[in-house]
C-alpha cells in the first residue's frame, strides 16, 4: 500500500512540474505579409536566439521562447531582394511570464505587433 501511494505522490508531482513547464514561455507568432519569401528569418532576446530559415509570402512561423532574464524582442529578416531588416519591438517580458506575442511583417517591411502577456 505504501508503495503504490509513494509511486502516486511521484506521478502527480511529475505531472504538476511538467504542466508548470508548459505553460512557461512565450509563443512568437511571425506573419509574412510581403509579396516575397522572406528568408533568414531571427529572434533576438535576453538568453537566446531562434532561426527561421524561411518564411513564404502569406506564410506563417511560429516557435516558443524561454527568456532567462529582463527582454524585449528584437526580429530581423532578409526580404527576397536582399534587403535585410531588424526592428525591436515595443514588448517587456522575463523569464517567469507566459504568453504569446504576434509580430506582422507589413508589406513595406515594417512591423506591427501585439501581445497577451502575463505573469
């Protein structure tokens, strides 16, 4: 009887630690809206560095980011002339918050964000 509570105390610690560590994290959202792929697609924030080789004209792109400290969030990007492009957008977030930001690549290459952000 022992063992079956300690191996059911185990599993339900296990399964709050892992539900703590999904819900941790910011979901960046990347909408292409140029006439053109745009190809070197980069996150930039405190801790880290995400890549996206491409993403298509109309296209989407999204990936989780864990920030270790204070950050903001810094996106580049070639279009497909050539032209290379790095705005940082008006976001805070550390690393004990979760939500989701959605950056819009406008067709003349500027950026247009949003975001739900919470502790």
């Amino acid at each position: 009887m022992k063992k079956i509570f300690t191996v059911l105390v185990f599993g339900a610690v296990l399964v709050l630690l892992l539900t703590f560590r999904a819900t941790k994290g910011i979901r960046v959202i990347i909408e292409n809206e140029m006439a053109s792929e745009i190809r070197d697609v980069e996150l930039e924030y405190t801790g880290g560095r995400f890549s996206l080789k491409s993403i298509p004209a109309g296209g989407k792109g999204s990936t989780k980011i864990l920030p270790s400290g204070d950050s903001s969030l810094t996106v580049s990007f070639d279009d497909g002339s050539g032209n290379k492009y790095r705005q940082t957008i008006g976001v805070y977030f550390d690393g004990n918050m979760h939500g989701k930001v959605r950056v819009q690549i406008l067709p003349d290459g500027t950026l247009n964000s949003s975001s739900d952000i919470r502790i």
